[in-house]
C-alpha cells in the first residue's frame, strides 16, 4: 500500500463501502418495483425511472473502486478481481434486462418481463453480496 495516499484510502473506503450497501438496497428495491402494479400504465415508467439512479450508484462505486486501487498501486488480487467480473457481469445483466424492457412492453407482455425481471434481481443481489465477502 501506498503510504502518502493513506489519507485518501481512509477517506474512499467508507464510501465505497456505503455505496455497496446501497446499492444492496436498491437491488432489493428495484424486485419490489417489479412485482406491484404490473399491470398499470405507470409500471415501465417506474423502472425506466428507477434504473437511472442505480447505474449512478454503480458509476459511483467503479470510482471509488478505482480511487482505492490506486492506493494499492493497481495490483490485482482475488478480491479486485472478483469486485471487477460482478460490476461487469450488474452492468451487462442490466443492459439484458433494458433491452427485454423495451421488448415486452412493445408486445404489451409485462407478466413475462415480471419473470424474468426478478430473476435479474435475485441474480442482481446474489452478486453484490458475493462480491462484498
């Protein structure tokens, strides 16, 4: 570890760690908005609402996550690693999960994008909690 970015490392870890957990919550949030009101007319709106926030969060966090890093001169160990494949692995389920938005709701078959929806949560809050232990 770099010893004159202490103070930054101090600093970034607790937010980083907190975004974690918030982004936790948003995952448990985002299976609640899935599964009332489907529906209603309102339901892609809440998701197309709801999903801005969390790529924020994740952006959020793939800063810190770098910023601390960086702290460690950018060594890759198993922890790194593993954090790196779940952000790829959250950012390209949601992109799927986008895209099948989109496409249910052009065919007006939101019960099936319920389905699969909450698979994408539980996988979504699965992986957060495998990369933070």
């Amino acid at each position: 570890m770099n010893e004159y970015l202490s103070e930054l490392y101090a600093y970034a870890l607790p937010m980083h760690k907190s975004f974690a957990h918030v982004l936790l919550m948003l995952g448990v949030i985002y299976s609640a908005i899935i599964l009332f009101g489907v529906n209603t007319k309102n339901y892609v709106l809440r998701i197309r609402y709801f999903l801005p926030i969390y790529h924020m969060l994740l952006s959020f966090m793939i800063l810190t996550g770098l910023v601390l890093s960086a702290v460690y001169d950018y060594a890759l160990n198993f922890k790194i690693l593993k954090m790196i494949l779940v952000t790829i692995a959250l950012i390209a389920l949601s992109a799927v999960g986008f895209k099948k938005l989109k496409f249910y709701a052009r065919l007006k078959q939101l019960p099936k994008f319920k389905k699969f929806a909450l698979f994408q949560g539980v996988i979504a809050i699965l992986l957060i909690i495998v990369a933070g232990v």
